[in-house]
C-alpha cells in the first residue's frame, strides 16, 4: 500500500529551496511553454493547469508535437552536435538534490523506471510543463522532447538507460538506487546523459539528481536546468507515493 504523500524540498547550491518556491518557479514556465507548442494556458490553480496542460499535449500526439516544433528541433539539435563536438566528451553538469520525508530510494525508482504503468505518459508529461514528450521506447529507452534548463529552444534526445558508456560523473557505491544512462541526439550520438542516485535516509530518503551537458554549454543553462530537476523530481515524488 502507498503512503501519505511525502513532504519534498529542494537543495541548489547548498541553498534549501522549499516546495512553494519550486512550485512558483513551474507556475512561470507553464505559459511559456504553452505558447512554444501552441496551447492555450489552462484555466483553474496550478494543480488544474498542470493535468489539463498534459492532457493536452498528450492529446496532440508524438507526430503532431514533432510537427510544431519542427523548426526548433532541427535548430536544436544542431546546437547538440556542435557543443557536442567542440566539448570533445567533456561534460557540465547541472545538479541538484532533493529531500524526500516518506517513502524509500528503491519504491520510487521502481516506480519511475515502470513503463508498464497506466499512468507512465501522462505522469512523465506532467511533472513539468517544458516536457513535450516523453514515451517509452524498446529496449530500456525513453524519447524526450523538452526544453532544458534556460534554453530557449526544445530538443528531442533519447535516453538509453542500458548503457552508461560515456558517463563520466562517478557512480555513488553506496546509493541505494540508481536511474543513470547516456543522452543520445541526432544520429544516435551521445549529447550527454542523467546519473541520478537515491539513498535511503531515517523516516525518506535523498536524491541527487545530476544531468552532465557538453563542456561548452551556457552556464545559465546549466544553473536553470538545476530549476527544472527541481520542479520535475518533486512532481514525480509526489505521483509516485500518492494514495490512489
């Protein structure tokens, strides 16, 4: 049986963040994402927005979301290829941690990685209003088109989470669960990848969330994107330990 839904805040750079400051900070985005794919903003409090935005885009469709973001998608992954390609395999990375007062590190994972689920599309789109598109593919892979951190343009990537080849953020030994695997871009080349650990604390558990970009990416990407994590983890914290 699930638990009551866990209280949840945020770490960024050693700053506590909490819930409210995450949720405001989704609240912003949600219009701008609206008006990138070409949706009116939901009417009622974020809770509303957030379901119905998801509803949505969900209704569009893979093809469609690809049709009207067409242009900046191939703009996008230009940029991928070229910072892949000037950053020579360096990465950035963009990290944050969030605290988790209920539940363990192995029950959300297992939970996150379930793409089985009913729920797994529109959980996966709704955590966030910049996540276009995310859908299980074959073989441990997830297509994603979203916006990242402070980027004004979308791109679509897969995330093969069987292969951890070009990561080179240290794995954590004593994390309790893991979700890790390799970005891929256009082509099927690496762009970067997500290394996100979870440990088991009294009464919850931690989570540190780390997405490594290429070395040459802005700095206030990389430091927005931290915002994102934020927004998007509590989001599924709270999907996953919800009572149904």
């Amino acid at each position: 049986m699930r638990s009551a839904v866990p209280a949840v805040y945020a770490v960024i750079g050693g700053r506590r963040v909490s819930r409210d400051e995450v949720l405001a900070w989704e609240a912003a985005r949600l219009p701008v994402a609206a008006a990138k794919i070409g949706l009116p903003v939901p009417s009622g409090d974020l809770a509303r927005q957030r379901e119905a935005f998801a509803e949505a885009k969900l209704a569009l469709g893979p093809s469609e979301i690809r049709r009207r973001l067409r242009r900046d998608l191939r703009v996008g992954d230009a940029i991928a290829r070229a910072t892949t390609r000037l950053s020579g395999g360096r990465p950035a990375t963009s990290v944050c941690e969030l605290h988790v007062d209920g539940g363990s590190a192995s029950e959300f994972v297992r939970w996150f990685m379930d793409t089985a689920r009913a729920d797994y599309a529109h959980s996966m789109t709704a955590a966030h209003p910049d996540h276009f598109l995310i859908r299980a593919l074959a073989d441990d892979r997830q297509e994603v088109i979203e916006t990242t951190g402070g980027s004004p343009l979308p791109t679509r990537f897969v995330v093969d989470y069987a292969d951890l080849s070009s990561l080179t953020t240290p794995a954590d030994p004593d994390a309790d669960a893991r979700a890790a695997g390799v970005a891929l871009g256009g082509g099927g080349r690496p762009i970067g990848g997500v290394r996100h650990e979870f440990r088991d604390l009294p009464g919850g558990f931690r989570a540190r969330l780390c997405v490594e970009f290429p070395r040459v990416t802005l700095p206030r990407i990389l430091s927005a994107h931290r915002r994102h994590l934020a927004i998007e983890f509590a989001n599924w914290t709270e999907s996953a330990f919800r009572v149904r």
